[in-house]
C-alpha cells in the first residue's frame, strides 16, 4: 500500500485533489476533520483547549465555537501565534494516533494507497514527515476567491488565515511532488492521473 500527504494553502485545491485521488482508488484521511472530531469529542482535549482558548471555545451544547477559536489562533489578537502552537501541540498527538489506526485499517482492506490530507505542514520529527508529500499550489488570488466562495469567512478573515501559513517556498521545501493548480478541474484531473500513474510507476 502506498502512503503519502497532501497539503498546501488555504484554497490550494487540496481537498479537490484528494477527491479525485480518491476517485482513482485511494482512502483518505482528512486531517484536519479529524483534529476537528476529536476536539469536540476527546475530553482530554477539550479540557486543554479551554485552559488554551478560554470557556467560551465551547458553545453551551458542547460544540466547539470554530469562528471563536479561529479569531484567537488568527490575525492580531495578542498571543494568537503562541495559543495556536499550544493548541497545535494538543491536537497533533491526538491526530497522529488516529492515522495510525487508520494506516492499519487501510492495511488490512487492501487499500492501493491511504492519503493523508493536512493544511498544516508536517512537524520535522513526527510521523507525518516520514511520509511522501505532494503539495498543492494556486496563485493568491485564486486562493481568496476559493476560500470566499464556501462562505463563512469574511475577506479580511480569509486574508488573516493565509498570511498565517508558511509561503510557497516552506511547501515546496517538503514536497516529493508539486502540483500547480492553476487552471480549470479537467486541467488539475489531468494533473492527478499523471501523479497517480507516477506514484504506481
């Protein structure tokens, strides 16, 4: 079975790629859907989120408040930078651990490859950076329009989100494979089969 990552910027097509590995056989592993799942259900984590965050990253039916979280990890607020690596060194193990699980799910299936999908980079060290990475990259402002377009996220917000990010160069840095998301989805699908077929060469 092949295992590698996909990562790259907030409205890279990253997920779009993902889809379409998937339609080529793969599993995939959302990550950040994931570290999502589990912050809402590990009471552990909640415990440390709201030490992190404060009480009111919770809602009063139990869900996580993920606009509250973001405006206190994003942007100018005082502190955002250093409660999003604390919050990012409670998330991760919990996220690592999962994969595992699901690398040994995905083993015992016979799955062609498990795909690990992440905006973050991998940490040097972790058991994410043992891993093949194919980054996904789009020009800014297709980036802003992308992310505009799902909703929920005002442009000053999605702007604080991406300047949150490493630059190009810190993905390219870990990349196995690049994939420049530049034109439309027969154009990136193109992209996909020839990474697949690569990957399986």
């Amino acid at each position: 079975m092949k295992t590698f990552g996909v990562t790259g910027g907030i409205g890279a097509g990253k997920s779009a790629v993902c889809r379409m590995l998937a339609d080529l056989g793969a599993e995939v592993f959302d990550a950040d859907q994931e570290a999502r799942r589990l912050m809402e259900t590990d009471s552990g984590l909640r415990r440390g989120i709201r030490d992190v965050i404060g009480p009111a990253a919770y809602r009063q039916d139990g869900s996580l408040d993920r606009a509250y979280v973001a405006s206190r990890i994003f942007g100018p607020a005082p502190g955002a930078s250093e409660r999003r690596r604390a919050l990012e060194r409670l998330v991760h193990p919990a996220v690592a651990e999962r994969f595992r699980e699901a690398e040994r799910d995905a083993q015992r299936r016979g799955a062609a490859a498990l795909v690990r999908e992440q905006a973050l980079l991998p940490k040097a060290g972790s058991d994410a950076a043992r891993l093949p990475w194919v980054v996904v990259e789009a020009p800014v402002g297709a980036r802003l329009e992308r992310t505009l377009a799902r909703g929920g996220t005002s442009r000053e917000e999605a702007r604080a989100r991406m300047d949150a990010q490493p630059p190009d160069s810190a993905y390219r840095a870990v990349a196995d494979h690049v994939i420049v998301n530049d034109g439309d989805l027969d154009a990136l699908r193109k992209k996909v089969n020839d990474l697949w077929l690569l990957i399986f060469a």
